[in-house]
C-alpha cells in the first residue's frame, strides 16, 4: 500500500513496491497510452468480459432489487447490466462527457464525481462494485473508506484491482514478453496489490470479512463487508434473474460466459496433457541421446579394433593366396610324373 507516484521521477516513470520481494523500491517505466475505443467497442468490450465477471460475484452475495453504486467502468455499462439483472443501480463516473453518454444510451442514472471522492450519502447502498480504479487513487485506503461508508450495515463491497507482478522485476517481464505488462500505464496505475497488501487495507477499514474470487486475468477480486455474508445458491439467482424484465438476457449473456470459461478450461486441460506428453517424448528422446551417447565409445573402440586387424587378414588372405598357388604348382608335377593306366596293364 506504500507504491505511489514519485513527483521526483519523470511522468512517465513510476515507483512499485513488489510483493514477496525484499521491499525495496522497484522502478517501471510505462508505455504509452493507447488510443481509446470507441463508444460500442468499449461497451462490447466490457459487457462480455469485467462487467460479466463483476455481476456473477455480485450474485454470489446480492441479489435483486437492491440498489448498488457501479463505479469504474466507462459509460455506466456496468450499471445498464445490473439494471437488466433487477438491482436499484447507480453509476459514478468522473468524465462529464462520458456520464452524459452513459445517461442517453442505457437511460440509467450517473453522478458525476472524482473516483476517489464519491458522495457522502452514508448507508445508502446495498452493494458498491469498484472496478479497476482502486490502483489510482493517491490514498486508497482513505477512498476506501469514503465507499464503506455509503454502504448499510450488511452492504458488501466489490473490488477489482490491478494484481501484483509476481515478483519479477520490469525488465524481466520485458525479456520474458509478460502479459501483465498492459498494467504500466502512463500516469493511470500508481498502484499494484497483492492478497496480503489488500487483507491489511480492508483490516484497517473495518472489514474483518472479505473472501477473494475469481477475476479477470492479472486482477485480484475481492468482496469485503463488515459483518459476515451468506453465498447465494445457484437457484436463487436464476429465480432473482428470471423475475427481471431483461434477466433472461443477463442469464443467456452469463451461461455464455460459463460456456465460454469451461471450454477455456477444457483447452488448457488439453494443452497441458500435450505438454506433459511433449515433455515426456523429450525425455524418452533425452534418454535415446545418452544410450547412444554411451554406446558411441564402443562403437568407436570396435572401429579401432577392426581397423587394427584388417591389415592382418590382409597378410594372412595374402599367404593363403600364396599356399593354394604352390599347391596347384605341385599337383601339376605330380600329374606329370604319375604312370599312364595303359603302360600298367602292358
């Protein structure tokens, strides 16, 4: 919780602290930023992947109708999908442009707020969702509790971040071509949180309950609350979604989603079994290498001794050649000197 922004360094240069490392001081330069996406990109974008992700933890938790605050994602197309899910929802967006813009497209209700400073209307939400902004904050801690604030005494709050780089160093996730490298962006990200990182700041809030689920790729998705919540059954939500006028698009949207996951699932299962197939062809291969690694010095010895003795069989093929001539010169003389048949009978 101690990275931040060096107002020393250049903007494009900012300081991390790494989890699991000795606790010094890491420096990272940023890329540059990309150009944004266009309006039904961004909401496309979204829709199918953060806001989808953010809506099945929402469930697991809270159901409709009640009201939630959706701050982070662009355009309130988070708070459009709550929305169609059944939930009283409200968004917070920073950018005047982008609020109005959110308001005329999904008709939902946006305030217009710094991130980090959200209204004082305390205990006025069931469920506040922070998608991907925590990780901007100059004081997270302080924002965080801001939000805490606005929720009822059984609200929850849902948070996805930025998650820490597993402790490798910027020029080692430069060398190794790491995907989490979309993460530096210029002058956006002055943080980077890990479990225990996150833990500690939601202790100090007073949310001794929280339980961390599963995100998007490179996030950490927590959900904390200050009294213990109770997990929804699968039933539940499908009855609380199918009650809503648009929830049989939010349940074909999610079981896509979960077809989508089981069939990624499925292929990485695939993917490591050829993998563990690969490695163990490799070391069957590996294994050849080094029988005939050690069958070759025999072989070779072998190649010396033949070599040695050719020229022996040589000698000897040559001595035979020798005997069988003098053999054929002496048979050839005893013919000679051997009485004829007729003068033995004469």
């Amino acid at each position: 919780m101690d990275n931040y922004l060096d107002p020393g360094l250049k903007p494009n240069v900012s300081r991390s602290i790494q989890s699991g490392s000795s606790g010094d001081p890491v420096l990272f330069a940023a890329g540059p930023l990309s150009i944004p996406p266009s309006f039904s990109e961004q909401a496309r974008q979204d829709l199918s992947s953060r806001c989808a992700v953010a809506l099945q933890v929402l469930l697991s938790y809270k159901l409709a109708p009640q009201s939630t605050l959706d701050v982070g994602v662009p355009y309130g197309v988070l708070t459009a999908l709550l929305n169609w899910s059944g939930f009283k929802a409200t968004g917070l967006e920073d950018s005047r442009e982008r609020a109005k813009r959110g308001s005329e497209e999904f008709g939902v209700r946006m305030l217009v707020r710094r991130f980090e400073d959200p209204p004082r209307d305390g205990g006025s939400f069931d469920a506040i969702v922070i998608t991907d902004v925590v990780e901007r904050y100059p004081d997270p801690v302080t924002a965080l509790g801001y939000y805490l604030d606005l929720l009822k005494p059984d609200g929850v709050l849902l948070i996805q971040t930025a998650a820490d780089i597993g402790g490798l160093t910027y020029e080692e996730m430069l060398r190794t071509g790491d995907t989490s490298l979309h993460q530096f962006k210029k002058e956006i990200n002055l943080h980077l949180f890990c479990q225990r990182s996150v833990a500690l700041m939601l202790e100090r809030l007073g949310c001794p309950w929280f339980q961390f689920q599963i995100g998007m790729p490179h996030k950490l998705c927590v959900v904390a609350s200050r009294v213990p919540q109770i997990r929804k059954t699968s039933d539940e939500i499908i009855e609380s979604l199918s009650a809503s006028k648009f929830g049989w698009l939010v349940l074909a949207l999610l079981n896509s989603k979960r077809e989508l996951e089981e069939s990624r699932r499925a292929l990485q299962i695939q993917v490591s079994t050829r993998q563990k197939d690969v490695q163990t062809l490799e070391g069957i291969i590996r294994a050849r290498d080094e029988e005939l690694a050690s069958v070759k010095p025999v072989l070779k010895a072998r190649d010396e001794e033949l070599a040695s003795i050719k020229p022996v069989l040589s000698a000897r093929e040559r001595e035979l050649a020798r005997v069988k001539e003098a053999l054929l010169r002496r048979q050839k003389k005893m013919k000679g000197k051997l009485p004829s048949p007729n003068a033995s009978k004469q």
